[in-house]
C-alpha cells in the first residue's frame, strides 16, 4: 500500500473505471435523446410506487454537458488520491456509501415530484474522504490549513458550499455524500496507520447504519401523504378500487405541504372520478401518468416532456353539464 500512496506515476484503475462509465452512460443518454435520464433518475413519487432502484441508478445520469463535466473532472482528481491512500477497494465502498447517503438524504427530504440526479453526492464522498485522510494525519483544523493541498480542497469546499445553495441544486445530496466520506476517510487512514479504535469503528458503523435507515424511509415514507397516495395509485391499478380509495382518504389527512404531493393527490381524485363515469377515456395508462415515462407524454402540447398533470385544469374548468354522471362510492 505504501509503494502506491507515494508512486506519483501510479494510475488508479477503480478511478478511471468510474469516470469512463459516467461519461459513457452521459453520452448514450445525449444519443438517446434523455431516455436515460428519465430511466435513471429518482424522484419520490417512483420510488414510493416501487422502482427503489432509482436511489442508486440516479448518480449515473446528468442533466447537460457541464453537469457530467464538473462531476467527472471531481471525481477523477478527488478519486486518485483516494484511490493512492486507500486502495481501489476503499475508493468504491466511499463512493457507493456517499452515492447512497446523497440519495437518500435528498429524497428524504425534498419534493417527490422533483427529480435527483448526477454524481454529485459521490464527488462530494471523495471530497470528504480526502480531508478526512489529511485530518486523520494533523489533529486538527489548524494543522490541516498549513498543508497546501487541504487549504485548496477547503477553499473549493467553500465554493461547492456557496454552489449548493443556489437554486436546482442539491444542498442534501452534497452533504449526504460528503458526511460519509468525510469519515470513512478518517477511518481508512487510521487504519492504514493501525491506529483504528472503537470510535472510529462506531462512527463509520453509525453512518452505514444511518444510510441504511435513510434508504428504508425513502422507500416508504409512512409519514407523507405522497406515500399512501403512491399505493393508492398501485391499488387503482390493480383494480382495487376500494382499498385504494382508504389508502387515497389516508393520504388526504397525512403531510402534504410540498406541490408534488398536492398534485398527486389532485390527478388521483380527478382520475377516479372521471374513470367512473367514462372508464375507456380515462383508462388505467392514464392513472399511470405522474409515473416517469422514459419517453415522455405524447399527445400533449410539450410532447416527449414529462407533464403527468397537463389534463387538471382543463378538467376543473369544464362546466357543470360535463360532470361525470357517476361518482365513485
């Protein structure tokens, strides 16, 4: 391990593995047209509705050229040197835990009609894991600022800080990513230096185990209404119209303050009443609407964009004659 950490010539292989497939899966996705991103990416509504691999499959996908760029070059200059102190093996357990910590924190938290996507929480992870290695090594704050290259790396940590809080961009899903790999770094270089002890086992324990439970309320946020609604649309889909009317009633009465939720639970009511009244027009493909659609929406006035709820106010506004004759019971 020591021959690699000090071979200036050394080049990481997990390292250009990762960046080679996240510019790969970026071009395929520009050839495609955005197929992939839309496949890839994880909003809450999917995930509750039971696509859960979304939480790991978002970090492969990215919105435009500067995105993958940004997040490719971090990843290549940030995992070398991880992958030099560490070993390759270290590099994808950081990676993987910060991926997941990313998703799931921002999930957790953010609007489930709202997508997440890019590699973003992992760079962070090696940002993290870098100045976790140098802190491992000095002690202190004050000591890790007299190493030039972890002044550099806390001067960017400030600009990433500043970057995170604009709009479109996930502050959770940076420190989602960095926490973990912050310290899994320490935890790695006090184990190159053999100096492990139990709490630094417990806090790299403590953060898996955090992650993990992170994962199990992402999949099934049992105090949003989104998630009961999510299930109601699986019931109305499977043609249990009763049991999703009790899980749509839940749903009304559990947390509801973010628009995606709102909507959700507005395309379901208008989805249920109508269907009942005119079935074949308001078929099960279109309760099937606020789901991500990799192609997008034909048929609409964006066609190919996802706009699950371009109907809603064309149908709140149809006069009193045009009412359904039969209401749900």
């Amino acid at each position: 391990m020591a021959i690699r950490r000090y071979n200036p010539g050394y080049k990481p292989p997990a390292t250009l593995a990762l960046v080679g497939v996240n510019v790969g899966i970026a071009i395929i996705d520009m050839l495609s047209g955005g197929m992939l991103e839309r496949l890839f990416w994880a909003r809450g509504i999917d995930i509750q509705y039971g696509e859960v691999w979304r939480l790991f499959t978002c970090a492969w996908v990215h919105a435009d050229i500067m995105h993958i760029a940004f997040n490719a070059y971090g990843i290549y200059v940030l995992g070398m040197l991880t992958e030099q102190m560490h070993g390759w093996k270290s590099l994808l357990l950081i990676y993987l835990a910060s991926l997941l910590g990313g998703s799931a924190l921002a999930i957790a938290f953010m609007d489930p009609g709202t997508p997440l996507l890019g590699a973003s929480a992992a760079a962070y992870g090696l940002f993290g894991a870098v100045l976790g290695s140098f802190y491992a090594r000095t002690g202190s704050i004050a000591d890790l600022w007299q190493i030039p290259l972890a002044r550099t790396l806390l001067i960017w940590l400030a600009f990433g800080v500043y970057l995170s809080l604009r709009p479109g961009v996930s502050l959770l899903g940076h420190l989602g990513g960095f926490v973990p790999g912050l310290v899994l770094g320490i935890f790695f270089e006090h184990r190159y230096r053999r100096e492990l002890d139990i709490y630094h086992k417990l806090g790299a324990a403590l953060v898996c185990a955090s992650i993990a439970l992170l994962l199990a309320f992402c999949i099934a946020p049992f105090t949003r209404s989104s998630w009961y609604a999510a299930r109601a649309l699986r019931a109305f889909e499977s043609g249990n119209m009763e049991t999703g009317d009790q899980l749509l009633a839940t749903a009304e009465k559990k947390n509801r303050a973010n628009e995606g939720s709102r909507k959700l639970l507005t395309h379901l009511h208008t989805w249920r009443k109508w269907n009942a009244a005119d079935p074949d027009e308001f078929s099960i493909e279109i309760l099937r609407w606020p789901l991500t659609h990799t192609r997008g929406l034909a048929g609409t006035e964006a066609a190919g964009q996802v706009v699950p709820y371009w109907y809603l106010p064309a149908l709140e506004e149809q006069p009193e004659s045009l009412e359904p004759a039969v209401a749900p019971d």
